[in-house]
C-alpha cells in the first residue's frame, strides 16, 4: 500500500521532468545563433532608431529654404511656418547654407508620411523637428573621437607644400607657423629643413573632419632641433622647449603670413624709384595685395597716417620704453585702428598694398631699439614665462614622453625615405 502511494506521488514528477527532457532533445543546438540572426540590432540616426522609416539623404539646393525642403513631402505651410516661428531660438532657418547635409524620414507605408527632418548645421552640429503629432524642435551633437596622429616632411619649398603635398589638411600648417611664429622664421626656411609633429585628428561617424591641439613637433631648422611640447599649467596651455622655456616671445618673427622677402635691411641700397642709392632701415615683405598684416606684440598705435611720396599708409606702434615697430605702404587699415588704439599681439591691423612710393604690393617693416632702427630679422625677443618650478617635475617627465613618441615617428620617416631611396636607385 505504501509502495502504491510512493509510485504515484513521484510519477508527476517523473513524466515532467521526461516532458522537459524531450522538449531539450528537439531544439536545436545552434537556437541561439538563430534567434540572434532574426534579432537584428536596431539601427540609430540622430539618436532616432530608423528601422521603420524610409530614409532619404540630400543636400540643400542653390536658393533652398526650409519651405522648399518640406513642402515637396507635403509638409503643411501652417506646421513649417510654426517650427520656423517658435523654434527660431532653437535654429534660425534663415542659417540654412547650400550644400550641407539633410535627412527626411517617412513612414514606410503608402502614404510615406514625413517624420523627422534632420539639417546638419555642421559636422558635428544638427537640429531635429519633429513632423509627427507632436510638433518639436532640438539640437544635437555627434559624438567626436579623438585620435592621435602623427605627419612628418622635408621642406623643398614651403612648410604648407610640404605638408598639404604629402596629403595632410592645410591647418597643420597653418598651426606649426603658429607654434613657431617666435622662434622661426618662415620666410628663412632651406631646401631639407624637416619636420615631425604629433597632432590630435577628429573624426565624426570614422570621417575625419578636422585638426585638434599639435601635442609635439620638431623643427629641424639649419641643422638645429627645435622641440615643441604643449603643456597646461594653471589652466592655461601654451609650448615650451625641452628645458620648459616658453617658445612664445614679446613679439612675432614677421608680422605676416606666406610671403617672401624682397629687400633686406640695408645702410645703402640702390632705391628702384628714385635711382639713387640710400639707406633702407626695413625689411620688405613682397605678398599680394590684401594678405592681412598683424601686430608683432601687445601695445599702443603712436602714428597713423598717409605719406603720397614716401611710406604711403602707415602705422607706429609702441610696444614698450624700448620697442617700436612701423607698417608701411598699408592698402588699408583695419577697423578701429585709429592712434592710440591698444593692439594685441597677433591682431589684425591692416593689409597689404602699394600706397605711396611703391612699384608693387608689399610690406616695408621697420623695427626701432630705443629710437635707433634695427634689423628686423636681427632682433632677439625676450622669452616669456618659462614652465612654473612646481610643475618642472611633471613637465619633464611629460615632455621626455612625447620627445620619445616624435623620435619613433623620426626612425620611422627615416625607414620611409631610406626606401623610398632604395626604390630610386634601383
């Protein structure tokens, strides 16, 4: 009796466990493999998962308006007319530039209902409106990777052929002039001067659309290394060399960009005009007519004028009790330079031109050293602030990094131009 009632009571338990047992020994080993072949991952756009939209990609047309882009999709005047009205804090429509990028999603229906219409005011900038019930309108931000990257070239004619020649972006160029606008001239550079540098890249969606900090670069100039190294101290970055010495100085090596040097500093040249021979304390700087002209360092406009048989448009700029510096034959001044306007280093003061006694568009730069004119390649500016003493250990430390990582780069374009000569030869 008691063997009966043991049987029965197991026997549920018996037929559900051989239940689940079967049901185990019919699925297949390979389910989940399968299971993740119908589950597919979501596809986002714009933060807006898109799976149940169509999705058409255009650019703004030549004289297109928000009106134009909607009403095509049979966007209502009333509902584009409100987004423009109330959002216009959020994007003013009137800021929509040919050529950029927009997105419309419809309904994957027959009646293809717009949705969403996304304009990409920039790379990494865009605005949403929302075209469903609920009538919206935001901003949003692509998400920007940072990644590091290295250039390096040998000069043959100019640091920007040099680089843009070699595939990298123009404002790499256009940085390392910056980073050495105190401690080399450009106008001076040789045929094998080189360069390395090590550069933040940004890339947005894996395209690459712009240039961040240069972490580290070396110039090598007549023989001679010059090291860059950014570093922040007290919330401020800036470039020092090795030894943490600032490479910024009081003033600028030239006051503009690009250019060559067509006469230099002289006691006694032989004047193009006036066919005689006299002094010319300046250094003209040969450039096309409107190439912006900058302010070497901080300081106060002295004199401001025109001169028909002489300097043409002119300024003077006092820097300090010892410095002065002059800018002749000016196209043009630039807005607000009036005297005794203060000017920052860098500022734009004027442009380029061939005012006054001039056979073609130049600058004639002058330097003065208490009154006296002095050559203007020939002046040593005093360096500016060196790295703080309590961040020295941390700074050389930093900076024996990145000279590691430039002299990696160095072997490696080394590697490159011994092959490349290989290749040559045979």
């Amino acid at each position: 009796m008691n063997k009966r009632l043991h049987f029965w009571r197991i026997a549920p338990l018996a037929i559900f466990l051989l239940f689940i047992n079967a049901l185990t020994s019919c699925t297949p080993k390979n389910l989940s493999e399968a299971e993740e072949e119908q589950i597919a991952e979501p596809t986002f756009m714009f933060d807006i998962q898109v799976d149940s939209f169509e999705v058409i990609q255009d650019q703004v047309g030549r004289n297109q308006f928000l009106a134009d882009l909607l009403m095509q999709y049979n966007v209502s005047y009333p509902t584009i007319e409100h987004l423009t009205r109330v959002y216009r804090d959020t994007f003013d429509v009137r800021r929509i530039r040919a050529g950029n990028n927009y997105f419309l999603m419809l309904s994957n229906d027959s009646l293809r209902t717009p949705r969403f219409f996304i304009y990409e005011i920039s790379p990494s900038e865009y605005v949403v409106y929302s075209l469903s019930d609920s009538i919206y309108a935001y901003r949003g931000r692509k998400p920007v990777e940072t990644r590091i990257e290295s250039a390096h070239g040998q000069i043959t004619s100019s640091l920007w052929n040099a680089l843009v020649n070699q595939g990298y972006e123009a404002d790499l160029a256009i940085k390392m002039a910056d980073i050495y606008a105190w401690t080399i001239d450009f106008f001076g550079i040789q045929k094998n001067d080189r360069f390395e540098l090590i550069y933040e890249r940004k890339y947005i969606d894996g395209q690459a659309v712009g240039i961040g900090k240069v972490l580290s670069a070396r110039f090598r100039h007549a023989g001679k290394d010059h090291y860059a190294v950014y570093f922040e101290q007290n919330g401020q970055g800036d470039y020092f060399d090795l030894e943490g010495q600032s490479l910024r100085r009081a003033f600028l090596k030239a006051p503009l960009k690009y250019s060559r040097v067509s006469s230099h500093f002289s006691h006694g040249r032989y004047h193009p005009i006036l066919k005689y021979v006299r002094p010319h304390h300046g250094v003209d700087y040969a450039a096309p007519a409107g190439t912006p002209v900058y302010s070497i360092g901080n300081g106060v406009v002295t004199r401001k004028g025109f001169q028909g048989g002489g300097a043409g448009n002119f300024l003077y700029i006092k820097h300090n009790a010892t410095y002065t510096t002059a800018y002749m034959h000016l196209q043009k001044f630039a807005p607000g330079i009036q005297q005794g306007t203060r000017v920052s280093q860098g500022q734009l003061i004027g442009y380029v031109g061939s005012t006054g006694l001039s056979t073609g568009p130049h600058l004639d730069f002058r330097f003065f050293k208490n009154g006296n004119p002095v050559d203007p390649l020939k002046v040593e500016s005093p360096p500016a602030l060196p790295v703080e003493q309590k961040n020295m250990a941390a700074f050389k430390q930093h900076a024996d990094e990145q000279k590691g990582a430039l002299l990696k780069v160095i072997e490696e374009a080394d590697l490159a131009s011994n092959k490349e000569q290989t290749k040559g030869d045979s």
